[in-house]
C-alpha cells in the first residue's frame, strides 16, 4: 500500500513538472502572477531574484524567482558584540526553491526554462498564507475603502477590524495592519510631494473648478512662505446671506504640525443648529492678521456686515474687530471669561463674578454691585494673591462692556452666549487626528465635517417640512399658526412663551389715535411690560418693552399674552423670516437649495425635462421603441465623439490646466509659529478645592507618612 502511494505523488509530481515547463507567458509580470499564485495554493512566499537584462539595457530576457527563504543571514549580523536589541528571528533556510523564465525575442514570449521544485522548511498552512509576504497585496477597491474610512476620520486599527468583517477573516482580507499603515503614509507623502502648502492651494483650485463660487484667498510672507489662508464654498456663501446676522468664530484650536490656529466662522441656522461661513488658517494671532481675516470674509461675502459677532478674548481680535467692522455689536465668550475667572480669582469669589456676567440690569446697578464685589473679595487673603486679583480685575473692568449683561441686554445675539458652537466643531475636526497632520489633511477632513453638517440640515428640513409639531396649550389658534409658521427647534421655544403667559395679566390698556398699548404685569410681582400695538385688525406691528423679539428673535409671552386677549393667530411681524423653513428663499444668490457645480446643474436640469417625457413614453411600446432608438443613437455618436476628443477630452484638459497653473503656483509650507495657544486645562468654575486628607484617619493636618495612628518601629 505504501509503495502505491508513493507512486501516486511521484506520477503527481512527474505532471505538475511537465505543467509547468511547457508554460508560456507574454509578460514577465504574467509569469510573476503564475508563479506567485502557484506558490500560495503550496503555501510558501515567492521573490524575485536574479535579473539579466539585454544588451542595449532596454529590456530584461531573464527573471529568476526564488522562495522567499532563499539565502541565509550573515553570521557577523548573528554574533555582532555590545548588541542592544534583541536579534529577528531568522527567516531564511537556503532554501532550493528556484524557476527561470526567459524571452524568446522572435517569437516574443516568456517561457520556462528552470525548475526545482523542492524545499527544506516547513510550508504554512491555509489560514496562515495570507500573512506571507508576496501574498500581501491592497487591491484599487480596498484602497479607496482606506481612503474613504480616513476621511471620515476612522483610525487605522478600526479599518482593520473593520475590513476583517468585511471579508470574513484576517488571512482573506490580502494585507496586514502593517501594510495599511506603509500604504497610507505613502499616499499622504505623494499628496505633498510639491510642498504642503502647494497642495492645499491646488486642492483649493480644484474646488474652484468643481463649484464657481469657491472662493479662497491667501497671504504669504517677503520668503514665499504660506502666512494666511481663507476659503469657503458657495453653500457657505449663500448661508452667510441668510444666517450671517450672527457670526461665531475662535482661533484658540491648534490641529497642524505648524502650530497655526484653525479659524471656523460659524453661526445659526433656522433650526438653530451650527452652519458654516468659512474657514481660515492663521499664521500669527497679530491684528494685522485678523484684519485681513475679517477683510477677506467680507470680501467672500459680497461686503455683508454681520450685526453681532462673538469671540475670545483675544485683544488682537477686538482691535481688529473695531477697525474692520465698527458697526457690529461685540461680545466675548462667557465660557472662556468663567474658565479665566477660575484662573485668576479665587474659588469663594467665583459665584459674585459669575453674577456679575449674567444678571440683567442697568449699567449704574453693575457699577453699585462691582464695588461691592471689590469690596467684599478684594481685600482678602494673601498680599500676593490680592494683586493677582487686582490686576485680572481691573482688565476686565475696562472691557465690561463686551461681557457683562447689564451692557448687552439691549444687544442682537439670538439668545447665544458663548463660542461653543465654534469649539464643537473644531473637537468634531479634532477628533481622530494629531498635531502631526498637514495642512492638506486638516483641510480634507474639514469638508468631510462640513458635507456632515449639511446632511444633518437636510434631514431637519425635512422632518419639518413633512410633520407639524402638536399643540398642548389652550390657546390652540395662536399655537396652531405657530407651528406652521417656525421650524420645530424655535417653535418649542415659542411654545414655552405661550406656556408662560398664566403667570401674567393685564392690568391696563391705554388707547391712542396712532397704536394700543397693553400694560402686562406678572402675577404677585412688581414689574410690567408694555406691548404696543399699532393696529389690533392687521397686528402690522407688536412691539414689547423687554426687547426679547428684538435681542433674541423670539416673542416673548407678554406680547403672547395680548395675542391670546385679541385671539389672533401668530402675525408676520413676529415671525422672523430666519426662524423658518424659507429662510434662504429670500437670498440674492439663492438659485437652488444647495449650490452645485455647473456640471452638477446642468445634470439636474437636462434630468427634470427629460423625466416627464419618459414617463410618458413609458406607458405606449411605440414612444419607448422610438426614445430608445434615439437614446442608443445618441450614445453611439457620444462614443465617436470621444474617440476623436469631445467634451470629455476637453474636460480633462481643462483638469490638467487646473494641476499645471497650480502648479505653477510656488508657496513654500508656513514655518512652525509659536502662538498664545488655547489656555491649559483648568479646574471647573464650579469644582469646590480638594481638601487632602490622611488616608489612615481622614484627618486635614497630615498625611499617611506622619499620621499618630500607625505604629512604627523604633
């Protein structure tokens, strides 16, 4: 039995021999793939080895392949002295293993000419081929899965996993975590091979070819170096000219290897969630800097100033702001006055100056309760801590007019208090990426963010558009209009003013020739409101003496009030047209709800005229026959149109146009800048200090080491 057996393999190998020696191949790579593939169905590693090329150099005639354990390691790289690490394990066995394959010039083919067939190593087995060396290989369609997951801001390992799900084991997915790390390092280095900077101005050409109302702009230094960056596509542009009455924006986020701030403009849209403006790349916080900063958003914006406007405190920002855009009403980020608060004061004097921040009231009652936060705080504790506090205070005081609600109440900022909306994004940006990554990353990964953002807006247009939110008060006509007039997010908001009026009455109503006026009082309370109105019939006009509809674009509940009193429905004039779903209907660049790229738009349109037709066509067999005729023979010239260069040829033209006057374009990368950078991470205002205490006894006047209750020896 054993002597059949052997027979068998030896009449087995004598067939395989004989298969491979009368293989021919057109192409030295045709012959890597047979053999390579021959080796992983045995399970060992195939290399290329020797190579003899012909006489003029200009081809090869012979390729040598051998088996990847071929060879052996010197013995000095073994017995090498002092050595630090440890030694690799050895890979390598002089393994025989070896196939020659040469080209027959005349009749212009490869063919076999050695083969041995024979190893002295262990082969691996089926699930271990995989990870061997020449068996690793990142297919097109796996790499635009790599880059794709990047994008959307996955790590490395998670596309791992992710791709062993996908293709059921890690020994089928063709690749290890090593090669994905080597395939990605590579691809960002030939991204910038020009110089960073470079391609994150050609990236920007691109997109100002894909969507005409791209726009960006750029300073660079007397060396050519990249200074200042600004860009925004026509989306943001359009949302400027609807939602830019407010505008958000921080330069405290560092994301770059150039330590230069990330500058997100950002604002509210009418479901007030974040929308963006813009963004830019500042080099150095200077007021020059913010200068042309603020200069290039107007400039993208068609020189539309917003009303109000929101920042850090950065002095370079508000001298900036004063000379650039006088007429906008500026405040500082309540967030970052409580985080520097916590920094500078003491913990027992943070409730006094957080009251300070947020209670309403007139300026001469902030200056009465600011001395008498002085003089209950400011001369207690250490001499040294007094001063730092002084010194704090004293800033802010000259500055109060951009901080305290006392001088802001009267101020149109939607109810927004702070650049958290700004920090968001920039964390979202943040997330899963380094302080090592270019600017062309930061960029890329930017637009994937913003691509997110609109998606999200999408969906809340249409979750409002198809549902109406359910009344729940009484007053049902007043809620009813509501509702059909605001988006759900300031509909609830509305809601809660409409709620709110059983707590007020009307004590007074005082008529005139010209208007009404309505005097609210609360209930049990000393202060009234007056709500004048001009005409009870149309309600052209409602006004109110709080100014919430002025400062926050909401009516307040004493305006409700009157509303319930005339059983009117919710009037135009309290409806503000950015509060709603056809908030961008009144814009001058408003041409469809998003804006496209030419080739985009005239897809759409072709579309819309042709849908109606083909569906019509679609229920007679003879109009289908006669489009589909027409539709085929449309088709067939499109083809030689293309073979002799049409459109499409002109297209790419026009592509490498873009690549070569960017190329043109010489910015060297920016240096790496030492800014004022984001503050360190502190306490919260609101944490109470930490009292140390033994661990043994919980005592607060030692600790563990000098702690009476512990026995020690003498």
């Amino acid at each position: 039995m054993c002597n059949m057996s052997a027979h068998t393999q030896i009449l087995e190998e004598l067939a395989e021999y004989e298969y491979i020696i009368e293989r021919t191949f057109h192409s030295e790579d045709e012959g890597y793939e047979f053999f390579n593939a021959f080796a992983r169905n045995k399970g060992f590693s195939l290399r290329k080895g020797n190579v003899r090329h012909t006489a003029n150099k200009d081809g090869i005639k012979c390729r040598q392949y051998v088996c990847a354990k071929q060879g052996a390691r010197q013995p000095k790289l073994l017995n090498r002295p002092n050595m630090k690490r440890r030694p690799r394990a050895l890979t390598r066995f002089n393994c025989p293993f070896e196939v020659v394959i040469k080209h027959n010039p005349e009749m212009n083919i490869w063919y076999v000419d050695k083969y041995i067939d024979t190893h002295n190593h262990v082969m691996a087995r089926l699930n271990e081929v995989g990870f061997l060396f020449s068996h690793r290989r990142i297919s097109e369609s796996q790499k635009k899965d790599i880059l794709a997951y990047e994008t959307a801001g996955i790590r490395k390992y998670e596309i791992m996993d992710v791709m062993e799900q996908k293709y059921g084991n890690p020994d089928n997915v063709g690749y290890v975590r090593k090669d994905l790390y080597n395939f990605s390092y590579l691809n960002k280095k030939a991204k910038i091979a020009n110089g960073d900077a470079n391609a994150v101005l050609q990236f920007m050409k691109q997109k100002q070819q894909e969507d005409s109302e791209f726009f960006f702009d750029y300073q660079t230094s007397t060396e050519g170096r990249l200074l200042n960056l600004f860009w925004c596509d026509g989306q943001s542009r359009l949302d400027y000219q609807a939602f830019g009455d407010l505008v958000i924006f921080d330069s405290t986020y560092r994301t770059n290897r150039y330590k230069m701030p990330f500058v997100p403009f950002v604002g509210l849209n009418h479901h007030r969630s974040t929308t963006i403006f813009g963004c830019a790349i500042v080099s150095h916080e200077t007021v020059e800097s913010f200068e042309w900063l603020l200069r290039t958003l107007l400039a993208a914006m068609y020189n539309k100033e917003p009303r109000s406007i929101i920042t850090d405190g950065d002095r370079a920002m508000r001298k900036a702001i004063r000379v650039v855009l006088p007429n906008t009403d500026h405040r500082l980020c309540t967030w970052h006055i409580e985080r520097n608060a916590a920094k500078f004061l003491h913990h027992s004097m943070l409730p006094g100056f957080r009251r300070l921040i947020y209670i309403r009231g007139t300026p001469e009652t902030f200056e009465s309760r600011w001395q008498s936060f002085l003089k209950q705080h400011i001369k207690t504790g250490k001499r040294r801590r007094r001063r730092k506090h002084r010194r704090w205070l004293t800033k802010m005081y000259i500055i109060r007019r951009l901080w305290a609600a006392s001088y802001l109440k009267n101020k149109y900022f939607l109810g927004a208090k702070s650049n958290q909306r700004s920090e968001s994004l920039n964390s979202r940006l943040h997330k899963h990426l380094d302080r090592k990554m270019t600017l062309y990353d930061m960029v890329d990964h930017y637009f994937h963010c913003l691509s997110r953002i609109r998606r999200n807006e999408s969906q809340l247009d249409c979750e409002a558009s198809q549902s109406i939110p359910v009344a729940i008060t009484e007053h049902q006509v007043l809620e009813t209009s509501a509702a059909k007039c605001f988006t759900p997010a300031n509909f609830y908001l509305v809601q809660k003013e409409i709620e709110r009026t059983g707590m007020y009455d009307t004590v007074e109503i005082l008529e005139s020739e010209v208007s009404t006026k309505y005097i609210i009082a609360a209930r049990g309370g000393s202060k009234v409101f007056e709500v004048d109105c001009d005409d009870e019939e149309t309600l052209a006009n409602v006004s109110c003496s709080c100014l919430k509809f002025e400062c926050e674009g909401i009516p307040c509940c004493h305006i409700m009030v009157v509303l319930i009193r005339l059983g009117a429905a919710m009037p135009q004039c309290c409806v503000l047209n950015r509060w709603t779903l056809n908030s961008k209907s009144g814009s001058a660049t408003d041409t469809s709800d998003h804006v496209r790229s030419m080739k985009g738009t005239r897809l759409n349109e072709i579309y819309n005229l042709a849908k109606p037709v083909f569906e019509e066509a679609s229920c007679s067999i003879d109009d289908f026959l006669r489009w589909k005729q027409i539709l085929q023979h449309e088709r067939e010239e499109k083809r030689k149109r293309d073979d002799i260069g049409g459109e499409c040829s002109s297209a790419e033209d026009q592509h490498n146009n873009v690549e070569a006057e960017a190329a043109q374009i010489n910015v060297q990368d920016p240096e790496i800048v030492q800014g004022k950078g984001a503050p360190k991470r502190m306490k919260s205002f609101l944490d109470k200090p930490v009292i140390r205490r033994c661990s043994k006894c919980k005592a607060t006047d030692h600790d563990k080491r000098t702690c009476p209750k512990i026995k020690r020896r003498t």
